[in-house]
C-alpha cells in the first residue's frame, strides 16, 4: 500500500494536471479553474519532491530550503497581487526570467558532478546556455515594457554580430564537451557568453514586439526544465519542460499570425518598422 | 555513435515521453482565441516553473560543506518559486480581469 503515495505516482498525476491546465486555459469558460489545477498538481509534486526525497539530508537543508519556498512565496503572491492589469505582461517577464536563472544555477552546481559523461555534459551546458539566454532576455524586455529601455538598441551589423556570437557559444560549448573539461573557468565563460547574448538577442526588438519574445523566451526556459529532467531523470520537470516548450513554440507562432507577422520578422526584422515609417 | 546508441536505448522511456509531450503539447494549444493568448503565456510560464524541483534535488543531495552550492542552491529554489507562485498567481488574476470584462 506505500506504492500508493510513491513519488512517481504523484509526478504522473501533476504530470496530468499540467495538460489538463493548458488544455482549459484554452477555452474561456474554464481557463481559472485549469490554472488552478495546474498550480495544485504543481505544489503536489514540490511537497512529494521534498517529503518523499530518499537519503540522508541534515536538518539544516531542510531549514534553508523551506526559508527560499517561503520568501519566495510572499515575495511572489505579494508582486503578483499589486501588479496593476497594464503591467502584467511584463511581470510574466520577470517570472520567466527567474525560471531560466534558476535552471543555469542548476548547471552550473552539477558541472563538477557529472565528469566524463559526455551526455550529461551537454545536458547540463544546454542547460545552462538556455537558461541564462532566457533569463538575460527575460531582464530586457522586462525592461523595455516598464520603460527603462525605450527605443531598440542596435549595433551596426546587429543580425550578423549576434548570430557570429551565438555560434561562438555553441562552439566553445561543443569544444568543452570534446574537451571533456572540467575547467571552471571555461564554464563561467560560456555562463556570461550566454547572458550577454541575451541582452543582444532581444535589444533590437521594438516595444510591441515584447509578447511574442517573452513568449519565445518562455518556451526556451520549458526546454531548459527539460534538460534538467533529462539529467535527473526526474519524469515531471521532463514532461512540463517538454509541455511548455512545445505549446510555448505553437503559441508564439499564433502570436505572430494574430499580428499578421513571422517571427523570423520579428527577431531579425527592423525593415517591419521602416516600412511603416514609424 | 556507440555512446548515442547506448544512450538512446537506456533512455528509451524519456525518449517516448518527449516525442509524445511535444505532439501533446501542439494538439493542447490548437485553436485558441486570441484574447487568452496572454493568459495561456503566463499559465505556460507559470508550469515551466516545475525547475523548482530541480533545484530542490540540488539542495538535497547538496554536500553539507560544499557553502557555494548551498548558496548557489539556495537562490536557484527562491527564483523557482518566485516563477511558480508569481506565474500561477498573475494568471489567476489576468483571468479575473478577464471574467469581468464579459
């Protein structure tokens, strides 16, 4: 009978809840109640996460781990609750963004813990690269929704210089994984790499744009969950990694078709807005 | 390409799961309405927040001594919280907006 509370069975469940809760955000006459279900098959798998964990943890774990869920918590409903409605895009940013850091901290703790495995290594570094794009990308168009970068920001030649820098990243990356390097500086390299090229990334995009990117952003911060799924073997960070990235990706699509718009436009675009003269 | 091999039949089970998630995932959004674009984002946001638990497992299996990972644990747990209540709180509300609207 103890199988009946087995982890596994609670992932399964929250699992569940997860495309069920998509599934009725969709329709408006149940899209409340399906984000509460989601949130409570969410908080189900964190209380079994941490209650069912086996092995030997001192208590002071514990403590600090019950200390971050709660400020977290009070810091989160408190700026969720007083947020006016105009600015609850940019608010998803900011949420977003603490979603992707929180994934490139996990890579970068386990780095040293996983040498030699060539495949964890590209877990954890993918992890990290996602995470961190996600997370500095998140920060900007936060920013440029609540004013503080108002005007897109290019660099001459801005296309070509960020896709030079994101291939840069993918190859030292992919020179780190051949490597097999264990060097922590190398890894801090890539981490700042990486947060850079998402500050490049989205400061060439207009204002309006926003929603579509942090939509993109959102699905790339799914994939980095996943990744961490991948390297835990942890079957609920898997399957709502997975979920989100994929619906997230189909999303920002409907996105651009509702603004009559392709998202290659929108990330490389710039002659959009000449055109129009604006 | 013994190691790929090797890897895709030890993880055979994770492998099916991806491949169904992402056709589950592009049948769920179909065809929404424009209007909960946004909420469906912030919903969507809210459940990729799930990396709590990675961190989570982090703090848990953390060497007691090991102060870096502890602290670097430690944020990575409140930001995924942050994602997770702020996410599912702001939803909550921008449905409730919504609600009235109509």
């Amino acid at each position: 009978m103890e199988y009946v509370l087995s982890l596994e069975i609670i992932y399964l469940i929250a699992s569940v809840t997860y495309i069920l809760g998509l599934k009725m955000l969709g329709h408006p006459e149940t899209a409340r109640r399906g984000n509460l279900i989601a949130a409570t098959g969410m908080t189900l798998a964190i209380l079994g996460t941490i209650f069912l964990y086996e092995g030997e943890v001192p208590g002071f774990i514990y403590i600090l781990i019950a200390i971050a869920i709660v400020l977290g918590t009070v810091l989160g409903w408190l700026k969720a609750k007083r947020v006016q409605m105009t600015k609850m895009p940019e608010l998803v940013s900011l949420f977003n963004g603490m979603g992707g850091a929180s994934a490139a901290l996990i890579g970068l703790i386990e780095f040293g813990h996983y040498q030699g495995n060539t495949l964890s290594m590209i877990t954890i570094l993918g992890g990290i690269i996602i995470g961190s794009i996600s997370f500095s990308g998140s920060m900007i168009a936060w920013g440029k929704l609540n004013g503080t970068f108002k005007k897109p920001l290019r660099l001459p030649k801005y296309n070509l210089l960020n896709n030079l820098i994101f291939l840069g990243i993918i190859a030292f990356a992919g020179y780190m994984v051949w490597s097999q390097s264990g060097s922590q500086l190398f890894l801090y390299i890539l981490f700042f790499g990486a947060l850079a090229y998402g500050v490049l990334f989205v400061l060439p995009i207009g204002g309006a744009d926003m929603p579509v990117v942090i939509s993109l952003l959102n699905s790339f911060t799914g994939l980095a969950a996943a990744l961490g799924g991948f390297l835990y073997g942890n079957m609920v960070m898997l399957t709502g990694g997975i979920l989100v990235g994929s619906a997230g990706t189909i999303l920002t699509f409907a996105m651009c078709n509702a603004m009559n718009r392709s998202l290659v436009n929108v990330i490389f675009g710039g002659f959009g807005d000449t055109d129009s003269g604006g | 390409m013994t190691e790929l091999i090797d890897f895709i039949s030890n993880n055979f089970q994770m492998i099916y799961i991806v491949i169904l998630m992402i056709f589950v995932g592009v049948e769920v959004i179909g065809h929404v309405p424009a209007v909960l674009h946004t909420p469906l984002m912030s919903g969507a946001n809210a459940i990729h927040g799930v990396v709590i638990i990675g961190a989570i497992l982090v703090m848990l299996g953390a060497d007691p001594d090991n102060t870096l990972a502890l602290a670097l644990g430690f944020v990575a747990v409140l930001l995924g919280t942050l994602n997770v209540v702020g996410g599912f709180v702001v939803t909550d509300r921008m449905l409730e907006m919504f609600k009235k609207k109509k």
